[in-house]
C-alpha cells in the first residue's frame, strides 16, 4: 500500500524591504513563499516603491560618509518609521492585513561597509524593532553581519536566492545586478551552491548618479535612460585612468561600497576630465562606460575562464537593478560581453524592480525556517549560518 504523498507546503506571505546605496527611496514586496532552497517556490503578489524625501536622501548620502554618531543614531531610528510605512503601504497594495504577514525581511540602508578593516565590520540602519512594533509583524533586520561573523564580506547576499530561482540545467548565466554597486551571480549548469560565483563587480549607478548630479547641478538625480551619456563620446584617456582602481584587480571573495567609489572617487574623476577638458556629455558617457567596462572585465577576469567554448555559446546574462532602464549602458555591456545574449529579468517573467526586495523576503523567509542562506563561496564565510536578527511581532 502506498503511503499518501505529504501536502505541498502551502505558501506564507512575506514583505521584503530594500534600499540600496543609491538611498533614492524604499522598494517594498509581498511575496508568497513556500519551499527552502532549490525547491523554492517564489510569486511575486504586491510591489511599490516608496521615494525618499530629497532632503532625507542628502542626509542619508552625506552621513554615510560623514556622520556624527548623534544623527546616526536618530536616523536608524527615522528609517525604521519609514521602512514601517512602506511595509504597511504594500500590505494594503496587496489587499491583505498585517495578521496575514507570515514575517518582514528589511535590508536597511548601508551607512558603511568596511570588509577589509582591520576588524571588518558594516552598518545598515533602519532599526527592525521599530518596524516590528509599528507594523505588529515580525521583523528580521541586519542579515549581513552573521556573515561577517563568520569571517566573510557580508556581501553579496542575493546570489542565495539567484542559485534557488535561476539555476538552469543545460545553460550557465550570469545575473548581474546593477544597483548603486554593479555585482553578479555566475551560476554554472546544474550548480550546487558551493559553486555560486559572486561578487562585487565595482560601481554601478553609483559614479554616473554622483556625475550627472555634479554636471547638473542637482536638478538631475540620474541619466534617464542613458540619455545624456547617449549624446557624447567616451574619453578613452579617461576611462583608461578610472580602470587602474586597484578593487577591479582584486581577486574575489570582495565587496565594495560608497567608500570606494563614492564622493572622493567622483570629485578625482571630474577634476581627470576637465584636465582633459571634456564636454559634460563626454563625462556622463564616459562614467556610464566605466560601468560597463568594469563588468565585462569582472567577467573576462574571473568568469569565463572557467567556461568551456561550448558552454560560452549558451551563456545567458540577465541584467537586474536600476542601471537595467539605461539604454547606453545596456547597449555598452552588450557590446562588451559579444557574442553572450544579454536579457533582463523581464524575459524571465520576473520585476526587475522588485528584484532585490523580493530576495530579501526570500532570506526572511529561510531565517523564519532556520534555514542557512549566505553563499560561503562569495562571501569568504568559514561556513553557512543562518542570517540576519529577528525582532517578534508581540
């Protein structure tokens, strides 16, 4: 006699909440979830993105570089009330009551990242107590600093949920993200998770935002759809300059942030160009190229040496983030990366936009279950441990 099969697993309703070092507002999810690992099973059911205020977005960019300890303080806890918001906002976007929330997963805004400090540490604020208490949902908050526990960057944590939804078995593919920090995923066919590549390839919206910002004088917060990189020429001098950063030489395990290509970065490059006296435009082309160019080295450096010609022919590379809406840039990559296809995750069915918040209801979800979900291979950790800290709900 056959036993009865065991129920599926019915799916739970998790929130996730991102925002990245761009600090241009909150991306906020709800998510249906069953499953762990590669047997995940992951609907997307309510997206919203939630702006910051412009003067709180020049708070947040300016204490992550030169904060006192006083207004670090008060701002984890200013965030907190707008993480809860933007929490709520979504759960009602979905039509459901907080009491269906099965939990809320909270990245925070990274204030500082210091993996190779002489004790490595990092710094998301936006405190989970707060969120807990004023949504009445569990909260996990602060998912990279176990990771750095255990001797890894606490970066990238997203390739977890990149292995479990996008391992293909006959084509490898590359994910690359293109927040305010570019990074990818490589996933090789059929990939067990100690074979994940990731890694911080360098900057990704973060320089030409910080650019056009500059050249514009503060009337444009980025290039829309790559527009003003569109109408000038890359300064080939320039970006040769730019492509000497010692981090794009570093082999991986590494992780980047705002400071390494933040303010200082961006005040040496303009004072390189008007040396070279370009024209504005030439400057934002030349910052998008950067971009492309130190992703496509990443991947000529540390990826496809380890492809065979055979499976280079199938290699998908599907672009996530912000810089995906950049027609340049795209089309810079794609040249770059010839002859690889290069989708987005709209080909996939998938919201490029809630992408990350999405997999940081994916990384509450397996802390709820107990579940490890760091990648030791990309982070450098000694071993898997389960993420982040857990705020109840009563």
């Amino acid at each position: 006699m056959r036993e009865p099969k065991a129920p599926k697993p019915r799916p739970q309703f998790v929130v996730g909440l991102m925002s990245g070092t761009s600090a241009d507002g909150i991306d906020a999810v709800v998510a249906a979830i069953s499953g762990s690992g590669r047997g995940l099973q992951v609907k997307l059911v309510a997206h919203r993105q939630q702006a910051f205020p412009r003067a709180l977005r020049e708070q947040i960019l300016r204490v992550s570089l030169h904060g006192v300890v006083a207004e670090i303080c008060e701002l984890n806890f200013l965030l907190g009330e707008h993480f809860a918001r933007a929490a709520l906002g979504v759960i009602r976007q979905a039509r459901l009551r907080p009491g269906q929330i099965r939990g809320i997963g909270s990245h925070g805004q990274t204030v500082h990242h210091l993996p190779r400090a002489r004790t490595p540490s990092t710094l998301q604020i936006g405190e989970a107590a707060v969120i807990a208490e004023r949504t009445g949902i569990t909260t996990v908050g602060d998912f990279r600093v176990r990771d750095m526990a255990a001797g890894g960057q606490g970066a990238p944590l997203v390739p977890y949920v990149d292995w479990a939804l996008y391992t293909d078995d006959t084509r490898p593919r590359i994910l690359q993200n293109i927040g305010g920090i570019g990074n990818l995923t490589f996933l090789p066919p059929c990939a067990a998770l100690k074979q994940v590549v990731a890694f911080d390839t360098g900057p990704g919206n973060m320089v030409m935002d910080a650019v056009v910002s500059v050249l514009s004088s503060g009337r444009l917060a980025y290039d829309r759809d790559g527009r003003w990189a569109g109408q000038g020429r890359v300064s080939e001098p320039l970006l040769e300059e730019l492509m000497r950063h010692p981090y794009l030489r570093r082999r991986p395990p590494k992780s980047t942030g705002r400071e390494e290509f933040g303010e200082p970065f961006v005040r040496t490059l303009l004072a390189s160009a008007r040396r070279l006296k370009l024209p504005d435009a030439d400057i934002v082309a030349t910052a998008t190229a950067f971009t492309a160019a130190s992703i496509a080295e990443a991947y000529e450096n540390f990826v496809f040496k380890k492809l065979a010609r055979t499976a280079r022919q199938k290699l998908q590379i599907i672009l996530g983030g912000g810089g995906a809406k950049n027609r340049t840039l795209r089309r810079m990559v794609a040249e770059r990366v010839a002859p690889s296809v290069v989708l987005t995750q709209e080909a996939f069915g998938h919201s490029n936009a809630a992408k990350e918040a999405l997999a940081f209801a994916v990384l509450a979800h397996e802390t709820l279950q107990g579940k490890p979900a760091n990648v030791p291979s990309a982070t450098g950790a000694r071993r898997a441990v389960v993420l982040g800290k857990i705020s109840p709900a009563g």
